[in-house]
C-alpha cells in the first residue's frame, strides 16, 4: 500500500495544516522527512524545502502542491554572481541559510536554518575557520552584531520579513499602555531586532509563548509571519497575540508564496491529481547540494 504523507510549514494557512500529517519549521520538516519511510511527500510549504526533502528522501516521489511557490531569498539570487562572490573568498567556509536553492547550497560547504545557525557558526569559528554567510542579509547582519562574527554577507532578504519598521513598532509600543513583549524571527531588519525580548526560529518563537510566564493583560508582538499566529493562538488562547507592524500601507505580512499552498492544491497533490513533482534535479546537483545538508543533519551540539 503506497504511504502518502504530507508536510505542511507554519507559515501555510490553518486550513492546509489541518490536512497535514506534520507540521513544522524548516529544520523540523527536514529532520522529520529523513525518517520518513513514505513513498510519496507532499511538502506544503515552498520549493527549497520540497528540494531538501528529494535530497534526503531520494527514493520517494516529493510533490510541490503549486510550483510557484518559490521564496524571495531564492529569486533575489543569481547563481553565476553568487558562484563569483564564493570563489573571491577561497579560504573561507561559505554557510548557506536553508533557505536557498538546491543550486545554491551546491556551491556551499554547510546549510544552517534559523535554529541552529548560531550554534553551527559559533563551532566554526570556535575551529578558526573564517565565514561568509548566505543569502539572507538580514540574518547575517544580526549575526555579525550579535556575536561580532564580522562575517561577509551575500545580499538578499525575505520579503515579509524585511517590512517589519522600527519608526512603525516605535508608534505602536506608544499606544499599548500594558506590559508588551516583542519577538522576532532573525530575518527581520536590525534595528527592529534590537527592540525584541527574543530572537529565535519559527520554532523557537513558538515555544517561547507556549513557556511564557508572565502577565496574561501583555501584549505580545511577533515580527515573523501571520501563519505562525495560528498555532501560538492555538497554544495560548488567553493571551494577546498580534504580529508586529508593518511599513505603513503594506499588506506585506503574509507569504505570498506559502498561501499558494491552498486546501484544492494540496488535496490534489495527496490524490496526485496535481502538483509538480521534484524530479528535475540532477545527480551533480544533488550530491554537491546534500553534501552541507548532511553535515547540518549530523551536527550535535
């Protein structure tokens, strides 16, 4: 009996999660997938990741429920430039956020997610090897200040993430009178990250409201994606949730390219009535680009 099992990220609708048999960040889905014994995939999330789960599941048939959900970090990036700009720095270890291409992790020596980036960049430097950071520019600027890594930075950034505005969370932190709290996925802007309580994951966020202790009347604001308030709603209901604010007059705050995944797609992928499957890499591609991915799998703290 062919065992069909589906993935969905936090940043898909509540709808599509429900039709999920896992849902989870990045990291979560990547390690989940690899002790996936499923003959079919479905990935409710976005292209990169549906590339990981091929990498690591080479035997099973992976579907993307929409093909165009691609991510900004990924578009913003042009392979050839970024081949260029990693051979300019031959001495140096080229960490790639997961967040990128199977192209692009090809040309990479390790992948890292929000979750375990510091911990993998901290034991690289800790070695004496000298990094350069890809493709999230955000990310790798609140690296470089946070733990004065002083690393060179590929210049991309996610989309949703870059809208959060300090002078609009300054305005709004006026206007809440109760205790407030503000937490931040690290692809957001510096300055926005230097007002936050924590900086964490996708997961990492999650898990901080589902331990938080303090004053049930706090407003909390979350700088990541709308999707993820969902499942902190869910965690939490007693407590006041919203996301943080936005570039005034921006409807930004919702991944465009996750909200592809729609409860149609998905259900046709499931039947394979629809979808793409990820067929279309090649064995170079593969080898080079799982390469990093196996080292981030294996790391141990």
């Amino acid at each position: 009996m062919t065992k069909v099992l589906t993935l969905a990220h936090y940043y898909t609708t509540p709808e599509v999660q429900q039709l999920a048999d896992h849902v989870g960040d990045s990291l979560d889905l990547a390690l989940y997938a690899k002790e996936s014994k499923a003959d079919i995939i479905v990935l409710a999330g976005v292209r990169f990741m549906a590339e990981t789960a091929k990498m690591i599941n080479p035997k099973a048939t992976v579907i993307l429920p929409d093909m165009g959900s691609t991510c900004s970090l990924v578009t913003m990036t042009d392979i050839n430039k970024l081949i260029q700009w990693r051979n300019s720095y031959p001495d140096y270890v080229h960490v790639a956020y997961i967040n990128s291409s199977a192209e692009h992790k090809a040309v990479a020596d390790w992948t890292v997610t929000s979750r375990n980036v510091v911990d993998i960049i901290k034991y690289l430097h800790q070695q004496g090897k000298k990094v350069i950071y890809s493709p999230d520019r955000n990310m790798g600027a609140y690296l470089n200040y946070q733990f004065d890594f002083n690393m060179p930075l590929w210049s991309a950034v996610c989309e949703v993430h870059d809208q959060f505005n300090e002078k609009e969370l300054d305005n709004l932190f006026l206007q809440i009178k109760t205790a407030k709290f503000l937490i931040a996925h690290p692809e957001s802007p510096l300055p926005v990250l230097k007002r936050a309580n924590y900086i964490g994951s996708t997961f990492g966020l999650l898990n901080w409201v589902r331990q938080y202790s303090g004053d049930v009347n706090a407003t909390i604001l979350v700088a990541t994606e709308e999707g993820i308030l969902y499942n902190m709603r869910q965690a939490r209901p007693e407590l006041n949730i919203m996301q943080a604010p936005i570039y005034t007059g921006c409807k930004c705050n919702s991944c465009p390219y996750m909200k592809l995944n729609t409860v149609t797609a998905v259900k046709l992928a499931q039947q394979q009535k629809g979808g793409v499957e990820i067929n279309y890499l090649t064995e170079e591609i593969i080898e080079k680009a799982y390469l990093p991915i196996k080292r981030m799998l294996n790391f141990k703290i």
